[in-house]
C-alpha cells in the first residue's frame, strides 16, 4: 500500500490489545495522531473484534475522545493500512472531525419484532434527511438468536428502509435515493453474537443509519468475482429462503447436474464454497459486471425435499438467476482488478477515507485461500487517504441505478470524498 504523508483530515487507528480498555484508548491515540485539523473528534466509526467487552472498549475510547457519538460495531476482525486480522481482540476506529460537519443518527430497535418494519420506520426517517446521492451508512445487529444461531436478514430490513423513503408507494412523491452502504454486525466467524454502537452504547437487536454530512460523497465497487457457469433459470417454487424448483426441476437434480456430482444433507458448507445463486440486475444481455449482480450462498440442501435454502429470503418466485462459480482464485483477482480501477476513479477526486466492508467468510480462515484478499488490498490500494476494514456477516451497498442491496460473499470498498 502507498505510505500515507503527513497527516488526514480522517484519522484512523488500529490496536490488538487484549486489553479492552486499553485496546479502546491505544486505537483512539494512535487515530488522533493522524489527524490533520485541530479540531477535536466531533463523532467516531468503531468497530470491535468479538473477544472483547465493547463497554469497556467504549470507555477507553472516550478516555482519549470524550462523549463524542460512537457508531459501528461488532466485527469479526478488522482491516488498517497498518494492518489485518480476526483474532477476536482487533479495535479499529476512525475519528470524524467537525469540520467536515455532523451526521445525523437514526436508531431502531425494534429488530425482533421485524426487520421490515423497522427498516420503514428507518426509512421514513430517512426521507427527510437524505436527498438523492446522500451518504448513508447503516449497520445493523446480525444475530436475532444465539441457541441454535438465527441471523436477522437484511433483505426485509433493506426493503424496509426503501419502502419507507417511498419506493413504490404511490404516494406522489419521489422517492429519495442515497448512496447506501452497510453491514450487519457480527462478533466472530462462528455467528456467535452481534451488537452495533448506536451513538451512546452498544445494543443488541438494533439498526443504525449515519447520515453523513453533504459535503462528503462516495465511490462504490462490489468485489466478489463469482462468474455465472449457467444459462438464465427462472425459481418456479421457493418458499422464504428455501428455494424448491429452477425451471420446473428439483433445485438439489440441477444443482447436481451442474456440478456433475450428487450432493449430501451434510454438503451444504462445500457446497457454499463452490457456487452460489446469482441475480443480475439491469440488462440481462449485457456484458459481465460483478457489481450488477447479488449473488446468495447455498447455506444447506436437504435431499429428501431436493431444496436449497440460501443465505437470505429475498428471491422470490419469477425471479431470474443463474448458478455462479466461487472460486478463491477468482476472488482475489476480482480485489486486484476491482481496487486498481477505484484507484483511477477517485484520482482526480478528495479522498477522504477508504472503508471496506469484507465479508467474514472470504477470510483464509473460512475460504481455505492461500491468499489473504485483504492482503491484496493493501499491496494495490494507492489512495491518499486513511483505510478502515472490517469482517462482516451481510454486506450492503448499490447494485443498480436504482438502489443498495444486502450482498453475500463480497467485498465492498467505498472511498468517501469531501467534495466542499
């Protein structure tokens, strides 16, 4: 990675202290070292490997920072230009001067009793805040239930939020389209629990919207590499997440068909690593574009019904899709590639801030790469401007023209530019 000179109007730290309080206040020092205003912190983006106590991360925080609003999260392990890692005791964090203004934070707890519901309440919310091209983060808890694991989705929270700033309503407004992108917050690899900052502490069960300041834009790039290895197939029986039929056939008798091999009840964590579903957004005759399509892992099969039961629960009878290759090979090509061009996109630009959102299973630890991808994005990332990663359960940023979507097995690097 190009060494970063002098210092950033966004400062960035990182620590692996096993220590969570000190973790908080080494992480916050070493951030505020790099500021280039002498401002104080007006509002800070952290995020906490899943070992520690985020209190007592918090607390450390805020012995260097002061009761300045805190967001982010949970996260498997975390990603710096000074470094990577996912041993559970990762802290990093990014502290937000005043001069580039003050977002405004929208919270919501009511995950449990349903993410499509406080996806709207989000999304009303948000509709008078963010115009058209405005930045939004939004990080939300993954984990609903940790005895059997039970992920919140993000496809009805996502629905939500653009259901709520009027997508479809019929209401004769227009509806507004910000630059959305987001995680889902988890604590390890495992799916052991999830918690987001939701400006004063950490929550379970909870949604955050950070509406950054006006001043401030962004340049996304979805990274996965997932090549489609079929023609178009249309899901004639799907019911939730399980998906029962491609093109009037048994989806497990496809899937086998395509791979050339029968498929167990106990294959579903391979077979995740070998294909996923894919939808392609916008033209279907076009050229391949990565960030036009969301692709979902294969989470399970169930021989007896023939089924696959995805990722999430968003594709739905009628929908479109074609079986994707995943290949860690092709993955981190897709990072060199992917980074090499955001490089050239944002030269002529402000950069700010380099945030990537890296789902937890393309780590080496989980994808069986030989290659770290995080890796390869710090040997090609070349932006004057600080970086901060983490790993995380679903990530969510634009695929079309029209809006954000939550993403399986992806990478999403998005470099905020002050554009005052």
């Amino acid at each position: 990675m190009a060494e970063m000179m002098g210092r950033d109007l966004i400062g960035v730290g990182r620590s692996n202290n096993p220590d969570p309080r000190e973790a908080g206040a080494e992480a916050a020092h070493r951030a505020a070292d790099m500021l280039r205003t002498a401002d104080e912190p007006a509002w800070v983006l952290m995020f906490c490997g899943g070992k520690h106590d985020p209190s007592a991360v918090l607390a450390g925080l805020r012995s260097v920072v002061g009761s300045v609003p805190v967001v982010g999260g949970s996260a498997a392990g975390t990603v710096t230009s000074a470094g990577f890692g996912y041993s559970g005791f990762e802290v990093a964090v990014g502290l937000f001067p005043a001069t580039l203004g003050l977002p405004d934070i929208l919270v919501d707890d009511g995950l449990l009793e349903g993410e499509a519901a406080a996806g709207r309440r989000l999304g009303e919310s948000l509709r008078g805040l963010a115009g058209d091209d405005r930045v939004v983060l939004l990080f939300y808890d993954s984990l609903a239930a940790t005895d059997p694991p039970r992920l919140h989705p993000a496809s009805p929270l996502v629905d939500g939020i653009y259901d709520g700033m009027g997508e479809g309503a019929g209401e004769g407004g227009r509806p507004c389209r910000p630059h959305l992108v987001g995680a889902g917050a988890l604590t390890d690899m495992n799916l052991s629990d999830g918690y987001v900052f939701d400006g004063t502490r950490p929550k379970k069960h909870s949604a955050v919207a950070v509406v950054l300041p006006a001043a401030i834009t962004a340049e996304t790039a979805i990274l996965h590499g997932c090549v489609p290895v079929s023609s178009f197939m249309t899901i004639t029986d799907i019911d939730g997440a399980e998906v029962f039929e491609l093109d009037g056939k048994p989806a497990l008798d496809v899937i086998e068909t395509m791979l050339g091999m029968d498929i167990a009840d106990d294959d579903g964590r391979n077979l995740s690593l070998m294909v996923t579903l894919g939808e392609k957004h916008g033209d279907p005759f076009a050229d391949y574009d990565e960030n036009r399509y969301v692709n979902r892992l294969i989470l399970q099969v169930a021989s007896d019904r023939r089924s696959i039961t995805l990722f999430e629960p968003d594709f739905r009878r009628g929908s479109v899709v074609q079986i994707m290759s995943r290949d860690n090979g092709l993955m981190v090509q897709s990072v060199r590639d992917g980074v090499r061009l955001m490089n050239r996109r944002v030269s002529g630009q402000r950069p700010l801030m380099a945030l990537y959102i890296d789902c937890a299973g393309r780590a080496s630890a989980r994808s069986g790469s030989e290659i770290e991808e995080a890796e390869v994005l710090l040997d090609e990332i070349d932006i004057r401007a600080p970086l901060l990663g983490f790993y995380s359960g679903v990530e969510i940023a634009p695929v079309d023209e029209m809006r954000s979507r939550p993403l399986d097995w992806t990478g999403v690097l998005t470099v905020l530019c002050y554009n005052g």
